[in-house]
C-alpha cells in the first residue's frame, strides 16, 4: 500500500472528498463534514450491541476471513490463530498503522498532505499558532472553525500541535466520532521534538478516549491491542488493567497471544510482536498453558525460551510460610497464585531447569534460577549457590553512552543471590554503577555477555518487562527523520 498522506490513514471509511467536492463547501465546514462522513462510515461498520465474550469473533469475522488476502500472503496456510490475531491487531486492515514499524502513527508527512483551495501555506505558522491559543483559552468551536478554515483534514491529522488541538477541542464539544480520525491519522515526525515513541503513545490513547466515547467498539479493541502489546514506554511491564479490559470486549488474549507466536516469520507485521507475546504467556502461565510452555522451551531463540521457563517456573510456584516478606518483589514484578503442577509435570519440569540451568546464554540460566527459586524446594539452594560464582555481565549506560559511567550487572549472580534470599540466605552480588578504574577491577575474570544477540530476533519493536532481573533486548528503533524539518 503507497503510503503518501494522512487520507489514506484516515480509519476505514472507504471515501474521500474530490477536489470538486471540496470547491463545493464553504471552507469552514470542510473538515466537520468530511469527519462526519467518516465517523458515518465507522459507525455502520463498527458497531455493534455486544462485544460479550465469544461475541469479537462475530464483529470481526469479515477481517478473519480476509486476513491473509489482504496480507497479499503468497505461504503456508496461516491458522486460526493467526488469521485472528491478525484481524485483532489490525494487521490486515488498519491503514492507519505503519508498514516499517507496525503499531506506529508517526510515518505521516504534512509537505505532501492535500491544501485547502490551492492555499501555498506561507502563514501556516501563524495559523497554527492562533488555532493554539484559542485552544489554550477553552474556546473549542472556534479553535475547530478556524483549523478547517485554513487546513485540510490531512494536514489536521498530520501536523502535532493542529492534531491535538483539534481532537481535544472536538471531545470537548462532544463530537468524539470527528475527533477519532484526527487522533488516528498519522502524524510526521519531522515536525516535533521530543520522543516520537511518546507522542505515539499519546496519540493512540487519545484515539482510544475517542473511539471509547463514540462507541467504536472494533476500533477499541485494535488500539487497546496496540496498547498492551507496544506501551511505548521503558522498562514498561504488562497493564493488567488493559489485559481486563479487553476481555471484558471479548478478547481472547490466549489466543491472540498463540496467533503472534505461531504466525510465520516471513508475514509482514505480527513477528515484530514475538517477544511481547511470549512476556505475555510467561505473564498469563497457569497449567492449562503447561504444554505451550512446555513447547516454547524447546526454541532456539533464548528469549522465547527464557520466558517460557520462566512461565514453567510460574506455573509451579507454592508459597511458603517461612518466606521473607516481599522475596517476591525480588524476581517478579507482578504477584502470583500459588498453583503447583502435577507430579508428571514436575518431572517434565525439572527436566527443563537442569537443561537452562546449563544453557550457554545468560537469559536462559536466569530464567532457569528465577524458576528454580518459585518452586521453593530448599535442597535446590546448593545449586543456586554454586551459581554465585558465575562472573557473566553485561553494561548498561544509564546516562546514555556518553557519560562514562556504567552500571555493571552480573545476571547469573544477582538471580542467585534473589533466590537464595527467600532461604534466608543473603549474598551480594556485586557490580553496580562504576566508572574508571573501579570499573575495570570489578569486570577483571568476568565474561561480557553485553553484546550478546546470538538466536535473538532483529525485528522486534517492543518487549514487557516482567523481572528485575531482565536485560533489555535491543528494539528496532521508531523510524524518525535526521533532523527536524522545516514546513
């Protein structure tokens, strides 16, 4: 698909105005009448009585059904899984997201955007200015008159400060089906500082309040989707709330969760969304997904089988009575259920721990000691002491790679020395924020894991954090232009 201007990533209306058209109304009305025949074409497609469990199906049969023809996916045949997470995530049909990087709206570009009446758009500065202040001074019908008196519907949506303004000023005047296709739009990045990954973030939240309020039922399950699988924030862990939410809509997480994991790796989209879904099974493990889990661990890539023994690990968690308050903090960021596993499952497991706990990347021995740690077998403590001689570490610059200092962080050994505290048992594992000379003292005999991506994937665009024990893999980065251009 040519991705040119912000009409085509105006959400799903299947119109647009012609030049004709546009010559045909007075200025002032282009926009509110063009975000009305959207918002039309929204609601006859959108809408729907229910969104109760087993109901989303329903609502997204259509895209289920031509998911893979309008993937243009010339492969095996793609599963029911797939062909669902596909349809959810919009992959197949939500012209607003990006190609290069999926869940993303800043690929607009306003130099290209259509102009109102042949305008040359020498005072669009002072234009969007004056649409900003009345904005700033709660004046909303007239921050919107003046936008489309001057501005396309695409360069609205494409340019940051008119977008937001714009939006707002529509929710505020009650008119949230209008203000959804000017969140949705996307917008270029060219023309504002700051993070990208933020301002996407907040765009995509902004569409949500929209679609949400204007009863869109399809597009709040895509962007909330879009949501918890790429947060846009670091360090961000699983949103249980988002996770609620959507199930409450009829999502089935499980199984969108299966689609992402078991799609292609040549299909366009869903791969980029691997390692989320594998932070999400590990997160959601219970032993209904034993065998899932049981089955990821057997993959080559160490993430995916770091977090699937980290999901075994989960799913045989017992609490103890003698446990230190909040042990648990120390290798989980989320609290648990104490479950337990059968006896037939327990010897599949230990299996599965001895393997990890032997494995030659450092995220996979970690997953494993994380593991060994939940199951609470205090005899197993030994092996977690052993493990405290490992010298495996990776650097990571917290002030960004200019600032010498680093914070020097040994995995293997910090997981142990978690584990071994929930016995009572209290070792330090060293490293810490170091520079100079102290630095180099504390890496000498270790071994630098830092740059270690063997088996990992390239493509990955997001990940959830799940420990505090995790290291960050390296994310392909929000495509942003060179330098801040000029309208």
């Amino acid at each position: 698909m040519h991705k040119t201007t912000a009409t085509k990533a105006l959400p799903r209306a299947g119109y647009h105005f012609s030049r004709q058209d546009i010559n045909c109304l007075s200025a002032g009305r282009v926009l509110l009448c063009a975000l009305l025949v959207l918002s039309m074409c929204q609601r006859g497609l959108s809408q729907d009585k229910g969104s109760k469990p087993g109901e989303i199906s329903s609502l997204f049969r259509e895209e289920i059904l031509q998911a893979s023809q309008k993937m243009h996916w010339r492969g095996e045949r793609l599963n029911e899984d797939t062909l669902y997470s596909l349809a959810l995530t919009g992959m197949s049909w939500e012209i607003a997201w990006g190609r290069e990087h999926p869940f993303s709206l800043a690929w607009g570009d306003y130099s290209r955007a259509p102009r109102l009446n042949g305008q040359a758009g020498k005072n669009d500065q002072e234009f969007i200015a004056e649409v900003k202040r009345t904005f700033d001074r709660r004046d909303y019908r007239r921050a919107v008159d003046t936008a489309s008196s001057h501005f396309t519907l695409e360069q609205i949506g494409c340019e940051t400060t008119l977008k937001e303004a714009v939006g707002k000023s529509l929710l505020a005047l009650g008119q949230p089906e209008q203000a959804f296709p000017v969140f949705a739009a996307p917008f270029d990045p060219g023309l504002t500082f700051g993070s990208t990954a933020a301002l996407n973030r907040r765009f995509r939240e902004q569409a949500l309040e929209a679609a949400a309020r204007a009863g869109l039922k399809r597009e709040m399950a895509v962007i909330s989707i879009s949501l918890l699988l790429e947060p846009g924030e670091d360090g961000a862990g699983v949103d249980a709330s988002r996770v609620n939410s959507l199930e409450k809509m009829g999502v089935d997480i499980d199984r969108l969760i299966l689609g992402i994991l078991e799609c292609p790796e040549r299909l366009r989209g869903l791969p980029a969304y691997t390692y989320v879904a594998a932070d999400l099974l590990a997160w959601r493990a219970s032993p209904r997904l034993f065998p899932v889990l049981l089955r990821l661990s057997q993959s080559p890539d160490p993430y995916l089988r770091s977090r699937a023994v980290l999901g075994l690990g989960i799913t045989a968690y017992q609490h103890r009575a003698a446990d230190p308050t909040n042990w648990l903090q120390k290798v989980l960021t989320f609290p648990l259920l104490d479950r337990g596993v059968s006896s037939s499952q327990r010897k599949l497991l230990d299996k599965e721990l001895k393997d990890a706990l032997t494995n030659d990347h450092y995220r996979v021995r970690v997953a494993g000691i994380i593991a060994l740690s939940l199951i609470g077998d205090e005899q197993e403590s030994a092996a977690m002491e052993r493990l405290m001689k490992d010298r495996t570490y990776v650097l990571l610059a917290p002030n960004g790679e200019n600032d010498k200092i680093r914070h020097l962080f040994f995995p293997i050994r910090s997981a142990a020395s978690a584990g071994l505290s929930r016995f009572g048992t209290e070792v330090a594992p060293g490293g810490g924020r170091l520079s100079g000379r102290e630095l180099e003292k504390e890496k000498r005999g270790g071994k630098d894991a830092t740059h270690d991506s063997r088996g990992l994937r390239k493509e990955v665009v997001s990940q959830l954090q799940l420990s505090p024990l995790d290291v960050p893999v390296p994310l392909a980065p929000e495509p942003t232009p060179s330098a801040h251009r000029e309208r």
